[in-house]
C-alpha cells in the first residue's frame, strides 16, 4: 500500500512538470493569461516571412531577441488587403515603460515582421486613452531611440522615425520641446535630400503646431 502512495505522489509531483509549469510567459496581460500557453508571434506569420524562432536564425538586434522571447505582446495577422496588429490584450492595459521605448528603438529595424510591429505598436499605443502622461517621462529614452532612426542610412527607418516623431509631438505637445534640438540635425540634413524635403518640411511645421510658440 505505502509503495502504491509513494508511486501515485511522484507522478503527482514530477520536479520536471513542476518547473515547466511554475514558468512564466515573458509578457502576460494578467493571470489568466499567464496560465494558458502564449503562442510564439511566428506561428502567425506568412511562411514567406521572416521567422525568428529558425533553428539556424539567431536575433540580430535587441528589438530581435526580445520580440523572440515574446517580450512584445502583439502580433502580425495578415489581411487580404492590408496587415494589422492583434494585441494579446487591450493597448490601454499595456504597461508603456518599457514597450513604448522598445518600439520606438524597433523603428531601426529592416526586416520584416519587426518593421510593420515596431512602426504599428508604436502608432496604437500612443493611441490609447492617456497615452499624454504615459510617455511624457520616457520622452528622454524616446528621443534617444527616434534619434538612431533619424540618423539610419536606411530611407525607410528614417521615414518611420520621421513618422513616429510627429505622432509622439501630437500626444506630449510642449512637453517635447526641450528634447527637439538633438533631432534637428538629422532633419536638417535630410531636409537637404530633395526626395524627403517636402515630408521634412512638414513634419517641422506639425512640430511647430503641436509644441506652440516656444517650438
């Protein structure tokens, strides 16, 4: 009888289980959903695109590795006429430090999915209600990460970083104005390029709108 006991508990308490189970998913909207497996943002993804869970791929950025992990808890559903995010939960109920930083620095990305997930997540959280106070203390990281943007070789980096700088003044206002002058010089630059003189030029002029005379 106590070896039957014995038997039955080792099963009920296998070391091996426990530790699978006891394993928190990287990001989770609540209890609940910390309970159920979080499918790997891949296994949404057209075959053709890139996958990041490949036995011979390895991340080649931060946004790579923590997108990997999960670490961004949203994923690409493919339309028949346009993409779209799918949240695991509702944007509002996202935490923004660190998620809003995190795609922002994403903005630098080349490759998809993380182009599409970067640029979007970025645009839909910023979205959400209070969004303003949410990203008015992180403007300083945010700055830094549309900085890098604004700086990349990349034609299409630069525009999402353009993009995502207008959007980000449309939300804090004034408040961005004391961190606009390390951006200047990536726009003057581009301002010199006829093919993005008239979205630069643009761009400036809602700058100047959203953060008022002092702009």
């Amino acid at each position: 009888g106590s070896n039957v006991l014995k038997m039955s508990l080792s099963m009920q308490i296998n070391p091996k289980n426990a530790a699978q189970k006891s394993k928190a998913a990287p990001f989770s909207c609540s209890s609940e959903a910390a309970s159920k497996p979080q499918p790997k943002p891949s296994y949404k993804l057209n075959p053709k695109t890139i996958d990041p869970f490949g036995a011979n791929t390895q991340p080649t950025s931060a946004f790579a590795a923590i997108y990997a992990r999960g670490g961004i808890p949203c994923r690409l559903m493919h339309g028949s006429v346009k993409h779209r995010l799918q949240w695991e939960c509702l944007p509002a109920t996202v935490p923004f430090d660190p998620l809003l930083v995190t795609l922002a620095e994403g903005l630098r990305e080349t490759k998809h999915p993380y182009t599409f997930v970067s640029k979007e997540g970025f645009k839909e959280l910023l979205m959400v209600e209070g969004a303003t106070e949410k990203a008015i203390p992180l403007l300083s990281r945010l700055v830094r990460a549309l900085k890098a943007a604004l700086a990349h070789s990349d034609d299409e980096v630069f525009g999402r970083g353009l993009d995502a700088l207008v959007q980000l003044s449309a939300v804090v206002g004034p408040s961005l104005n004391e961190h606009l002058k390390p951006l200047l010089t990536n726009l003057s630059r581009r301002l010199m390029n006829k093919k993005f003189r008239e979205k630069v030029t643009v761009a400036l002029q809602k700058l100047e709108q959203y953060g008022g005379k002092v702009s």
